[in-house]
C-alpha cells in the first residue's frame, strides 16, 4: 500500500470513533441520545433539502462537507453540552488540540482541506460557514420539540440560554430560525421551557 494512502485509510478508521461519541439530544422519538455521527448525517440531509432557506446563496456540497467535518474534532475533545459553561470555557483549546492530531492523520494536503473547513465553519465568516451554523443550532432543536423538550426538561434550560446560543441563526437561514422560535415559543407556553425575559 502507498503511503498516502494509508493515510487515508488510518484517517477513514480513526474516525469510525465518532460513532461512539453521544450528545445530550435525544432522537425524535425520545428512545435514547443521538450519537455524533448521526448528528453529522442528519445535518448533511437537512443541507441537500434546506439549501433554498439559506440567507444567501450556497454551495450544497460545500455545507455538507462541513457539517461532515465540523464534529470530528470530539473524537478527542468530547461533545460539550451547548449550556455546559464550564465545558465551554475550554472547549476552544480542547477542539483545537484535537483538529491537530485527529487531520495530522491525513495526507499534507488533505489535512489543511479538512482542518480548512473545520476553521471555516468555526468562523462563520462565509454564506456556506453561517447556513451550516445555522443547520447545527436548528436541529437540535427540532429533535427536542420532537421529543416533548425531553432534553431541555432535563438540564432545566432557560429561554434565555437557547436565544443566546441562537443569537446569529438568522444570519445563515432566517426562515429557518423562524420556525424553529416558534417551536421554541411553543415549549415555553407550555412550562417546558422556563421564561426568562432574555432576548437577542
């Protein structure tokens, strides 16, 4: 086997792993959490349908690679709870340690395409970067009002604490942040979420 290609093949084995990492979200039907990898696939669909609600115009592959990308790096630094602010305080650090090792794996070249998207979507700083941003912060929401705000029940989540996490969702796809509070608006009438006064 050439080497370069077995880099590629030590890269495609080192992130089976992401398989095994769990999230905090629970699948639709509220039976267990969502892994990782799972989250990266349901991502990667919602960018081939959803293209059309981005606030600018998109590259769909270029999305779907970086929703595919974004989420390898928690091979090493662990998925950090969305309102976990301790794990925040040093998930930057974590993540970036683990964008070196886990692209090292790579071929040079390919290694700096996938660390490239990683940064890119980290940024948000293009129309593809800030719609996949979009698509990670709405799905989790859609799962939770799928399963009767389970998630959220559990970790006692503010209104507030969901708006500050959403505060640039309408810069990569407003219809779909609209839907999404209206979920979210819904959760609160009913007591699920408690109100808290907070708005961006």
């Amino acid at each position: 086997m050439n080497e370069r290609l077995r880099k590629q093949m030590d890269f495609i084995l080192e992130i089976d792993k992401q398989k095994e990492i769990m999230r905090q979200t629970y699948l639709a039907d509220g039976s267990r959490k969502e892994g990782d990898a799972e989250h990266a696939w349901h991502m990667a669909v919602m960018a081939l349908l959803l293209g059309e609600y981005a606030k600018e115009p998109v590259d769909t592959l270029h999305v779907v690679s970086l929703v595919l990308v974004h989420d390898l790096v928690e091979i090493d630094a662990g998925d950090t709870y969305a309102y976990d602010s301790a794990g925040n305080t040093t998930k930057k650090e974590r993540e970036e340690k683990a964008a070196s090792r886990i692209f090292g794996i790579l071929p040079d070249d390919q290694a700096e395409q996938l660390r490239g998207l990683w940064e890119e979507f980290e940024r948000m700083d293009t129309p593809e970067s800030r719609f996949a941003n979009a698509l990670d912060k709405i799905q989790p929401i859609l799962l939770n009002a799928a399963s009767n705000g389970r998630s959220w029940s559990e970790h006692g989540v503010c209104e507030g604490q969901i708006l500050r996490r959403n505060c640039r969702t309408p810069e990569g796809a407003p219809e779909l942040w609209d839907y999404a509070k209206s979920l979210i608006d819904a959760f609160v009438e009913k007591g699920i979420i408690k109100k808290d006064g907070f708005s961006c």
